[in-house]
C-alpha cells in the first residue's frame, strides 16, 4: 500500500483528539482504563457541535425565542459513587471558569501561586505589588468565592442526591449569557470496591468533553459572574444554599448539556432514583463567583 495513503489515514484518525493549549492542562497522558465514551453530538467541517438528531427539546418548541442546546453524552462503563458525582460537578465548575477566561489560570495553580506569594509577603515583610503584576486581593476573593462555593456542594451532595447542576455565566439568573448544564440523572450509584474509580471516570469525563470542544476559548471573553444552582431534595436540610422554588431553567439562551449516565448491562445493582424527582427543588449556592484577570 502507498506509503502516502498510511500516513494519511493516521492525521485523519489523531486530528479528532488534537487540544488547544488552554484544554490540554486537563487531560492525563494516562487514559489506558478509560471507558465508553459516547458522544450525542455532530461536528461539523467547521469544528462546531451540532445539537444531537435524537434528542427532544427541553423547552417549548412554541417558542420563538427558545434555543437549541447541544449534548454530549458520557457513558461509564459500571457505577460512581456520591462523592465522584460530587467530584464531577467540581471539576467542571473550575474547568468552565478557566476555559471561559474567568480565571487567568486553572483554578489550582492560583491556589498554589498565592500560597507562594503569601509566604513571600512574610518573609518581606511587607506587601510585594510591582507595576504589571497582579491585585492579589482581588484574585484572593475569587479564590475564597470558589472554595466556599465548592464546599458547599460537598455538603449539599451528603445531605441529598443531586440529579442536575447548572452553571450560569453573566446576565441574570433569568437570562443568562451562557448555561452549562451537568445532568446524572441516568447515573447508577454504588460504594466502596463496587464503584469505579473516580479519577478514571474524570479522564473519560474530560476527554469527551474536549473532544466535543462545548467550551470554546478562542474568543474574547469579558468578564463575568458565574452562579450555581443544583437541583436537590426539598427536605435535605442544607444550610447556606437558597431555595428557590420558583426557578425554571432559562430556555432562551443556548444551553450546553454535558449527560453522565452508566452502563446498565454492567450496573445492574444500582441504587433505586425518584421516578419524577417532583420532591426536588432549585438551590442556588450562596455566593456568586465573579471572574478575575491580571
């Protein structure tokens, strides 16, 4: 066979998988035990994700105004536990801030750089604020906004489950500017040595999210709030998270649906889900997390 023809065949086959440098940071080279990974959307020649053919819209198709959504869906080949989904949800909100230019690096970097510039503040003994360099105060209120926020949903995840969460950037409550949205309502729970293994399913959760590329950072993005709301059980008895009976996800804006679920041929003992979750109700976390720059 021509040579020319082979090498061919193999750009095609890694073009699908190439990262940008912001997207890159996120994905192990270890993905040896990642599983199914299913994608309900369709790319275009233009890099775009297309909502999935399948899938029926959320909102009211009378509508005029109503948005398409687009899906990705990720499919775990056994179950997760809690704390994993927990974890997800996490992960996702940091990526979101950093892919969305809210933060100038990940999440875990600045936490790591503070520490680092408070230990020389010690030594020094006085603030170090050079021309150019960054407002530590403002970055340290993000950071401290996003911590409690993240500990909070910890709680909210030990209290109850937590079928959707959704991350709204800019505008209001009401009309967001952009709407992600984490739904495992399809994901079967399990404990202990019968679960797999969260890191792995963070390796398959991000693959296919970049794969799909539904977070975009190629341009521009003005800062903005970010807030969230988690969908959880009406009686959970959580402290610091607002409830908001009256909260309808907002349809007139593109909303981005990243599905988890797991396999049911192989999570067969999985634990039993509300069969309309009409006890649950909206919950909006306790502060809004507002994006930070040099």
């Amino acid at each position: 066979m021509d040579g020319s023809v082979l090498l061919g065949e193999q750009e095609e086959l890694a073009r699908p998988i190439l990262l940008t440098s912001r997207t890159e940071r996120f994905i192990t080279d270890s993905d040896k035990e990642i599983g199914v990974v299913e994608n309900n959307a369709t790319r275009t020649a233009a890099g775009r994700v297309e909502p999935a053919q399948d899938q029926v819209p959320a909102s009211d198709p009378s509508d005029p105004v109503a948005k398409e959504e687009c899906m990705v869906d990720v499919v775990f080949p056994g179950r997760v536990t809690k704390e994993g989904c927990c974890r997800f949800v996490c992960e996702i909100l940091k990526c979101v801030l950093y892919q969305r230019q809210q933060l100038p690096m990940t999440y875990d970097q600045l936490v790591y750089h503070q520490k680092q510039q408070q230990a020389e503040e010690i030594v020094a003994w006085r603030p170090l604020r050079a021309a150019g360099e960054w407002d530590w105060r403002k970055c340290h209120r993000t950071l401290q906004a996003v911590e409690e926020v993240l500990t909070h949903l910890e709680i909210l995840f030990s209290l109850s489950l937590v079928p959707r969460v959704l991350l709204m950037l800019g505008g209001s409550v009401l009309l967001p500017k952009e709407l992600y949205e984490l739904n495992m309502e399809d994901v079967s729970l399990g404990t202990g040595d019968c679960s797999l293994r969260t890191s792995v399913c963070l390796r398959q959760l991000f693959r296919a999210l970049f794969v799909a590329d539904i977070l975009p950072d190629a341009r521009p993005v003005r800062l903005m709030t970010t807030t969230v709301m988690a969908l959880a059980h009406r009686d959970c008895g959580v402290t610091g998270f607002c409830p908001k009976m009256n909260f309808r996800v907002p349809v007139r804006v593109k909303k981005q649906v990243i599905r988890l679920s797991c396999d049911r041929s192989v999570a067969r003992a999985m634990l039993e889900h509300p069969s309309d979750w009409a006890d649950y109700v909206w919950f909006q976390a306790p502060v809004n997390i507002k994006g930070f720059c040099k």
